[in-house]
C-alpha cells in the first residue's frame, strides 16, 4: 500500500494545480447560475425542500446540494467559488482514497499511485471536480455504498474464502471484525440514502442492481435479505418519509408528485430532457475517461479475454461498471455526467491487469496515441488561436499551459519505449503534466470571464445602470440570462428572439446582447464586454 505521506501528496498536489480555476473562473450560465438564483429564491422564500427558479417550481434535483449553496450565501453574504467548489472537490478526493484503501494489496504501490493520478486526471472526473454540480457527491456516497456491501459480503464466513482481496486496508474478507460488519449494516442504508438525497433515483439504483447482479453470478442471490434486508428497508424508508413530509408540508401534493414521478418515471421512460439513443454511454465513454480511455477499456476487455478476473473483488467491479453502463443505457434521459460513479471502478479496474501486460506493444500504443495528441497542444494551440474567434486563446498563460503539455507528452513518449520507463511511468507523466498545465492556464481566467461567464457582463451593466440612473435591465439573443439576477440582485427582462427591442418614452433600459448584434442599435450608447455588449436604450 502507498504510504500515507506519498498519499496525501498527490491530494494536496491536485488542490493547489486547481486552486486558479477554484479561486478565479466565473460560473458558468447553464446550472451553475441557475443553482445560485434557486438558492437566493429559497431563501428569499424561507424554503428548505421546495424550490422555485423565478416562481416555476423546480423538483429536478434534491435538496442537499442547494444546501450547500444556500449556506454559503448565508454565510459570506454573496456566492463564494471557493467554498461552492469544496462540495465537488472534497467528495472527488474522498472516492480516490476510498478506492485506494478498498483495493488494498490488489494492487502494489506503483500501481496504486498511477490508479490514483488516472482517475484523477480523467477528463470528465477532474472536470465534475471543479463543476458546481452535485453529481460528484453522489457518486462519493454510490462507492462508499458499494464499499459497504463489499465489506457485509467478505465478513460472511461461506463468502470470505473467495474473498481474498478488496476490503479496506487490503484485509481479508475473514478479517472484517463483527464490529465493523455491524457498522456498515446500518452505513449501507444510510449512504445509500445521501447518494439518493444528492441527485435522485439514480443513487439507490446503482448499490441495489450492483450487489443484485454480483450476488447472482456468485449464485449466492440467497444471502440479498442479508444486505437489502428489513434494517436497510426501514432505515431508508423513515428517511424517505421524512424528507417527502417535509416536502408535502411546504409545497403540496403537486410538487412531491412532481419529485416523484414527473421527475423520475417519466425521464425513464419518455425523457423531456436529454433525450439519446440507446448507445449513447458507448460513445460518450471514450471521451469522458480521456486520456486514459483506450488504455483503461483495453486493459479490462484483455482481461476478460485471458480470463484473468478470478478475485471476489475483480468481479464486483466489473459488476458495477456493466450493470451501470446498461441500466443508464435503458433510461430514456442520458447526460455523458450520469456515467460518473462507473469511472473509479473502471480505473482501477484496468489498473489491476496493467501489470500482466505491462509488456505488451498494444499497451504501450494505449498510451502513446494521448501523449502523441498531448505532445501537439503547443502548436495546436498557435493554429487555433489565428481563429477570429478563437484569438482570446492567445495569452501567455495559455501557452505556458501548452508547452507543458506539449513537453510531458513528449517525455511520456521517451518513458514509454526507453529501457528504464513503463507504462506506469508515462501515465504519470501525463497526469503531473496535465495538473501542472491546468495550474498554469488557470492564472488566465479574470482575462477571460466574459467567455465563461455573465459575471464581467453584469458587472459593466450595473456600472452603466448607475451613471443612468435607471434599474431597468434586459437581455435579447442570450442564452439563459434569466438567472443574471444573481449578479444584478433583481428581475431581468427577457426579450424574445423574435422581437427586436426599442427604446420606449420616458424609460431608459439597459440592454445586454451580443457583440455582434450591437449593429442594430445605431446612434445608441454602446460597452463592448467581450463577445457581449451593453446598450443603453433611451
């Protein structure tokens, strides 16, 4: 096992490549905006299980994220990035370390430390770790779940025989105390729960079809009532009580109908959002764990093909990846987000099996394609960036981002084929590569707010709403700005596409659209903000 130190050196490592994007960006206008104005609306309306996004009722997701939301406006008296950002990168860093311990002695201690900068490093994992989201928290709760059944399963004396590897610290399955297993018997529930109380129906789905179908396949489904048995049943049911009480008591028999099937059945079956087609996840797949997809994937098909996947513990993980990957194939509704939870089984799943093929030419081609597409990041970079709109891309800390990537891509290649290097040793190459790239890129964000965000925008139109003495804000062919009213602190009006808007007698507006529609108010006062503009209508 790694030790500890070495442990906590790549978390801290990860905390400081990140703290730019954490301490700098601007939120983003399709959720994590419309989070913040849910939450100053709840707030505004002393609700804590009913929510509202500028007076529609907004059942789409639970409660315990906008808590979070809601306590950090309470709080520092405004949204802080800092804080909104612990509630995605602590529960990302809590599923590393706990499928770290979990897979104990399966794997040695460079494999440890490379599972642990790949999952890390893949892009959809990193990129939810920085994402106001409450996706990375349900999937902290699903593996802390699937751990604990994993523990109930090893402790029963007729399992722990085949159980060999795969409980935390590398024990035994016969080592697990009464104690312990008495302790996750009422954990299990629980985390089951918060996976559920963090994003929906999903968080229950995954630790009861999982266990379900490994419990099968062992052909031990006898032993499901040991696991899913009255204690976890009635532990999740007073639970769910409570929580569909309370939202009873403050919204009325419409919303919770509206939690509970408009937002559930109705996207299983028929989705209004996100609709895909069935084999949606197997392409999604390859870049959601990029750049670590053609390593991971073929290290876990080899394995098969050679029969290599014996361990109670190996078996439990491709359990949880498959039935994953097809229970959220069936469901009407698919966002490249809800394959989350598979990613850290799928990692160090693959990480299992390098060793057995360490050697081989087809492993070391897995990982040479990235390093070769990571080592053109610099003049990739110089060819897009000649992009009339793509210039904004030319900064000196973006190509200082580059030319890292474009250097560890290129040592990566040299590791990969010299005589003391491996495959391991690439991987992290490109993952230290990739975290101090993300470190040196992030210092450009305050150049580029108005690219990511509204809140350069907002900003310039409270400016001008000052010097004009008026409170009248309004938006025309931008998307999703009702919920500037985070930044602007009241209403926004939102004129439709169709319409082109026209100063009105006696009332001046300040209009916010796009640079490029500018044009069509001649002879009116004009803030260019990036590819936004700020128009003063009198």
């Amino acid at each position: 096992m790694i030790k500890g130190k070495n442990t906590y050196a790549v978390y801290i490592g990860l905390c400081v490549a990140l703290l730019p994007v954490l301490l700098l960006r601007d939120f983003t206008p399709d959720n994590e905006l419309r989070y913040l104005s849910i939450a100053d609306e709840a707030l505004r309306n002393n609700t804590f299980f009913t929510f509202t996004n500028h007076g529609v009722p907004y059942a789409d997701k639970p409660p315990l994220y906008l808590w979070f939301v809601m306590l950090g406006k309470w709080l520092f008296g405004s949204h802080q990035m800092w804080f909104l950002s612990l509630f995605s990168l602590v529960p990302a860093l809590v599923t590393v370390h706990v499928m770290d311990r979990w897979t104990g002695r399966s794997l040695n201690s460079e494999g440890h430390a490379t599972a642990r900068l790949m999952l890390l490093t893949c892009a959809l994992f990193v990129g939810m770790a920085v994402t106001l989201r409450m996706d990375m928290l349900m999937c902290m709760f699903i593996v802390l779940a699937l751990r604990s059944f994993f523990r109930l399963y090893s402790a029963q004396p007729e399992n722990a025989r085949t159980a060999a590897f795969g409980v935390a610290g590398g024990m035994a399955g016969a080592a697990v105390s009464a104690e312990a297993a008495a302790r996750e018997k009422w954990l299990f529930p629980i985390y089951v729960f918060m996976a559920v109380f963090s994003k929906g129906p999903i968080g229950i789905l995954v630790p009861l079809l999982a266990p379900t179908v490994f419990l099968i396949y062992k052909r031990r489904l006898r032993q499901f009532g040991r696991y899913w048995g009255w204690r976890t049943w009635a532990i999740l049911i007073v639970l769910c009580a409570g929580w569909f009480g309370a939202v009873y008591a403050e919204g009325g028999n419409e919303y919770l109908d509206n939690l509970l099937f408009h937002q559930t059945l109705d996207r299983a079956v028929n989705a209004f959002h996100h609709e895909r087609p069935f084999y949606f996840y197997a392409i999604s797949v390859w870049y959601s764990i990029a750049p670590w997809s053609l390593a991971v994937i073929g290290l876990i098909v080899a394995a098969a093909c050679k029969k290599l996947i014996t361990t109670d513990l190996q078996q439990f993980f491709v359990t949880i990846m498959l039935t994953t990957f097809v229970m959220l194939s069936c469901i009407s509704s698919k966002v490249h987000i809800y394959l989350l939870p598979a990613f850290p089984f799928m990692v160090y799943t693959g990480m299992m099996f390098m060793p057995a093929f360490s050697r081989t030419k087809w492993l070391k081609l897995t990982i040479a394609i990235p390093s070769a597409a990571i080592a053109a990041s610099l003049p990739a970079l110089a060819v897009i960036t000649n992009g009339k709109d793509t210039s904004w891309l030319g900064l000196p800390a973006f190509y200082a981002a580059a030319a890292i990537l474009s250097a560890s891509g290129i040592y990566a290649i040299i590791s990969l084929y010299g005589k003391r290097g491996g495959a391991d040793k690439a991987v992290r190459t490109i993952a230290v590569g990739m975290l101090a790239a993300v470190f040196a890129g992030g210092w450009a964000l305050p150049q580029v707010k108005e690219q990511i965000g509204y809140g350069a925008l907002c900003e310039k139109a409270l400016e001008v709403s000052q010097a004009t003495g008026t409170t009248d804000f309004c938006t025309w062919n931008i998307k999703r700005s009702e919920n500037m009213d985070v930044y602007l602190h009241r209403d926004v009006e939102i004129i439709p596409k169709e319409e082109t808007p026209k100063a009105e007698a006696g009332r001046t507006k300040v209009l916010m659209t796009r640079t490029r529609d500018a044009s069509t108010f001649k002879g009116c006062k004009t803030y260019t903000v990036g590819k936004y503009a700020v128009i003063v209508l009198k």
